[in-house]
C-alpha cells in the first residue's frame, strides 16, 4: 500500500473548490484513492512567527 499526503490549504473560494475537484480527479487518474483530510498547524518563520492552520489530504493506492 502506498500513501501519499499534500497540503491542499484552509480557505476555499469557488474557484479553490473547483482546483480541489480537479486534483482529486487527478490523483485518482493516477490510481489513487482518497483517504481523508486532517487539520495542521504549520509554526511560523524559524519557530517564531505566527502560525498558520492549513489541511493535509491523505490518498491511498494498493
């Protein structure tokens, strides 16, 4: 089983669901399948600066 994970951010305009649609169809056209979605917060700039929160989709492929 393979997985892979990538940062698909935290704000979604239409057009960010529309980009988000279309990289789930392209994982999937690459034998992926989707897994699940989980929240992170991402330290700032040398562990100082301000954070930010952003979200991790998981995909599998067996």
């Amino acid at each position: 089983m393979q997985y892979k994970v990538e940062t698909i951010g935290a704000a979604f305009t239409d057009k960010g669901i529309k980009a988000l649609e279309q990289r789930l169809t392209s994982k999937a056209e690459e034998g992926f399948k989707f897994h699940s979605v989980f929240q992170v917060e991402q330290p700032g700039c040398l562990g100082i600066g301000q954070g930010t929160t952003t979200y991790l989709a998981v995909y599998v492929k067996e």
